[in-house]
C-alpha cells in the first residue's frame, strides 16, 4: 500500500472516529444535560390514575378486543417510558461506543499491520474470477446496505446528536427524507441479502482445507503456505455472518414495517427495535473489517471490480482454486485442438 493511500484510509478513519464521537459526546449531554422548563398537563393526574388503576388486586391487566395486534386489550402501556429510557442511556451510547471501538481497532491496525503485497510481483497474466453477474449482485448489496448503514444511523443517533448541531428544522430535512429512504429500500435489501446467498452459497461451502486455516489462525501458524479453494475459511466466515445479521434485519425490519405480524413472534416493537440494531451495528463492523481487509491484501479489489486477478495472487491466496482454473482451461484447450 503506497503513503498516500495509507494516509487517505487513516485519515478517513479518524474522520469517521471523530464524528462517531460527536454522536458518544452528544448522547451523554442529552442524557445530564438541563431538562428546560416543564409544563405539566392538566390531564397527567387523570392518566396516572387510568394507569396505576387496579383490577383483582392487580395493575397489569388487558381488556378483551377485537382488535389482534400485540398489546390492544392495553389502555395505557407504560413500557414506552422505560422503553424511551433504555434507547437514551444504553442504545444510544453503547451503539456509538461500539462504533468507535471498531474504528480505533482498525486504524491502530492499519499502523501496525503491513499491507500484504503479491509475492513474486505480478504475472501480467490475468485469471478470471467475479463474472459480470457476481459483481451485480455484489455491488448491488453493498451499495443498498451503505445507503440503509447511513440513514439508520440518522434515524438512531439523529435527535441526540445532530439537533444540538443543526437545529429541529435542519434536522427535520435529514430526517425525514433518510426515514422514507430507509423504509423504500427496505424490501430491496430483502431481496439483495437473498440473491447474494443464491449467487455465492457455492463457495463458501465448507472444506477440509477451512479447518486448517482455523486451526493455525489463517496460517499465522503454520510452517508452509495453506491452500485455499475459492474463499478461505475466514472469507467463508465473513459470508455467513454476513448472511446471519442480513436476515436478522430484514425480518426485524419487515416486523417493524407490518406490525399486525409481531403477534407470530410474541415480540413488540421495542425489542425488535433492539434487535435490529444490534444486528445492524455487527453489519456495520463487518463491513468496516471488509473493506480494511479488501484494501490491505494488494490485488483483492480487483477480482470484484474488474472481474480478474493476477495469476501471482491467485497461486498465492487460493492455490487449490487456481489449479482447478488451469486444468480446466487445459481441457478446453484440447478440446479446440
């Protein structure tokens, strides 16, 4: 990796690290801050009393209604307050701590870790690897995970973070358009994460050759280069992880987007909330990983953006993979003759 491009990536990562603190610090303010002047509705003694009313000695209790979705037989749900209170002091925070814990983790390897060259240099034989269709549906994904990665984190760390910033009308221009975006891409990200695991499923399989990649910590251990199929056993990993937290958010947010389901799973809206951000943070943090790693390795980038790779790289990497390239354009070469 040459000076510049080093710079540019640890310069994008203390950007990133600076504005995820903006959100940390924010959400602290909010949290000790002054409250401002409260004005107390006339009615709050008549809903505190509609709330804390008992039936059979007890306060928890539902009414019966026709009407099946999770909690109607509920007049009043006092969960909301304690909801509100768990997404201002522990979503909010923990979520950017976490964020900025992965950025710090990657720039602090940046430094210490050199980029992995092609050994022997390049071939100048290009062999190929990504067709046309695999680097559709690749981009695809990516670029539609991005764009929800973005505006979800409006829509999280939005009103604690960017109001003390930009004010209650100039957030409201963020806002709203990143909510409609967020909810309109929603279905495409569905159908993104499903066509990604038809299109990729095939290689990242398990094989003998995993194990021993796992066993010596991607070859940190092991005496001799390991020979890698298609993806090694970290790459597989990656993918099924991916796979994973793709499919916790598309059925949280499709539960969240049709609420008369959330019945099916006894969750509400709340914990789904909770769970769809988890999983989205871990999205996040992979991806981050993704791209850090991509750049690091000197060549990766190529199979996925131009379709081929250096024959050099792909003896290096993915040796079992490449002889089987060799063989079978051998075979297709007599078969010519």
């Amino acid at each position: 990796m040459s000076l510049s491009i080093k710079h540019l990536i640890l310069s994008a990562l203390l950007f990133i690290f600076s504005f995820a603190s903006m959100f940390a610090l924010a959400a602290e303010n909010n949290q000790s801050g002054e409250q401002g002047v409260k004005i107390k509705s006339p009615a709050t003694d008549l809903w505190r009393a509609v709330r804390q009313r008992e039936f059979q000695g007890s306060t928890d209790f539902t009414a019966k209604t026709q009407v099946k979705t999770l909690n109607a037989g509920r007049l009043i749900n006092a969960e909301g307050n304690e909801w509100r209170k768990l997404r201002r002091e522990k979503v909010i925070p923990y979520s950017a701590y976490f964020i900025l814990g992965v950025i710090a983790l990657l720039a602090l390897i940046t430094i210490l870790v050199r980029p992995v060259k092609i050994p022997n240099g390049r071939s100048g034989e290009n062999i190929p690897r990504m067709s046309v269709m695999h680097r559709i549906v690749h981009w695809f994904m990516a670029l539609l995970v991005i764009a929800m990665g973005l505006t979800g984190m409006v829509i999280l760390f939005g009103r604690v973070a960017l109001i003390p910033f930009t004010g209650s009308e100039t957030f409201s221009l963020i806002a709203s358009p990143s909510l409609e975006i967020h909810n309109f891409l929603g279905l495409g990200v569905v159908f993104s994460f499903v066509i990604f695991l038809v299109y990729f499923i095939r290689h990242n399989l398990p094989a003998l050759c995993d194990f021993k990649w796992l066993i010596t910590l991607g070859g940190l251990l092991a005496k001799k280069h390991l020979e890698n199929g298609f993806f090694n056993a970290g790459e597989k990993i990656l993918f099924w992880l991916t796979i994973l937290f793709g499919f916790t958010l598309s059925a949280t947010g499709l539960l969240l987007f049709f609420p008369e389901y959330q019945t099916l799973v006894k969750l509400n809206s709340q914990w789904l909330i909770v769970i769809h951000s988890i999983a989205a943070l871990f999205m996040i943090a992979l991806i981050l990983g993704h791209i850090w790693m991509v750049r690091t390795v000197k060549g990766t980038l190529e199979a996925i953006t131009k379709g081929t790779v250096d024959a050099n790289w792909a003896k290096s990497h993915h040796s079992i993979w490449y002889k089987k390239v060799i063989e079978k354009s051998a075979l297709m070469d007599k078969s010519k003759q």
